[in-house]
C-alpha cells in the first residue's frame, strides 16, 4: 500500500484548523472547512447532535460556542485512508473539556473516536461528514471555575 502523506498532511490540518475554530469561536474559519452539503453525528452521553447542511451544522455550532463557554477540543492519532476518487476517511481520538458558565458550570471532559469523511472539492479537502461516539464522558458542575483568562468570552459568536 502506498501512502498519500502529502493528501494525508492537508486532511491533518483541516482536522486542525476545525479544532481551533470552534475552540477560538471562529465561525467563518469553520464554516470554510465543510461541504455545502456536510453531515455531523456528535454523540455524546448527555447530547447527541445529528444535523445535515453546513448552514445548519454552523446555526448549532455557532449557539454551542457562545461567549459564556469554555472550550478545548484536541485531536490526536491520524489513521488516513485516501482514495483515488478525491475522498478519504480518517479516524481520530478526540480529548476535550467544555464549560458551560450559563449552565450552573456544567463541565464535560471526555474522550471521544472520530469517524470522518473527507471530499476534495476545486483542489482543498473539506469535511463531507463527521461522528463521534464517546468512549468517555464525565459531566459536573464546578462549583467555582477559576477562570483566569477566556477566548470565547472575546470571540464567541454572541460576544
């Protein structure tokens, strides 16, 4: 098997980009990373967002990623298939914490598989379609966040 790690290293920054937008509250950046017509399945044990068309995926990620929320989303080990077709599949694991200060300081942290499917659309690789399933969640209240410094209270879609 031949491997496409040029194609592979362009997925790996859209992977990225996409972590560090929603984290960043840049929704335009993220935007720019799906296909008009991408899907998300974002399963989690307390949500589970399944959603269709990027103007729907960014209406609910833009409310998600608010002024009043704490996010940091990494992804880490890469398998990245791509295909002769312009599409590839990538699996990636998936650490995050989230803080929801508007409720009562909801914290998740979790781990999570991401199952995706990527398309080459006028030469870039966008996100055609995106999962996750848990493989754990933790959900509690902090009953006092000690926050010292917040992006999202700067950049989120609200602010």
């Amino acid at each position: 098997m031949s491997l496409q790690l040029e194609e592979i290293e362009l997925i790996r920054r859209l992977k990225h980009r996409y972590s560090r937008g929603i984290d960043s509250g840049d929704m335009d950046l993220v935007a720019s990373l799906f296909t008009e017509d991408a899907e998300i399945d974002y399963r989690g044990g307390s949500y589970h967002f399944a959603l269709q068309g990027r103007d729907v995926i960014m209406e609910a990620l833009s409310q998600a990623f608010h002024p009043r929320f704490v996010g940091s989303h990494t992804v880490h080990m890469p398998v990245i298939d791509v295909h002769d077709d312009g599409t590839a599949d990538g699996e990636w694991t998936l650490l995050d914490y989230a803080l929801d200060l508007d409720a009562d300081n909801r914290t998740t942290v979790g781990s999570a598989t991401y199952k995706d499917k990527y398309r080459k659309v006028d030469g870039e690789w966008l996100i055609a379609r995106s999962s996750y399933e848990r493989v754990y969640e933790r959900v509690y209240h902090e009953p006092e966040p000690g926050l010292t410094a917040h992006l999202l209270a700067r950049t989120g879609a609200a602010a």
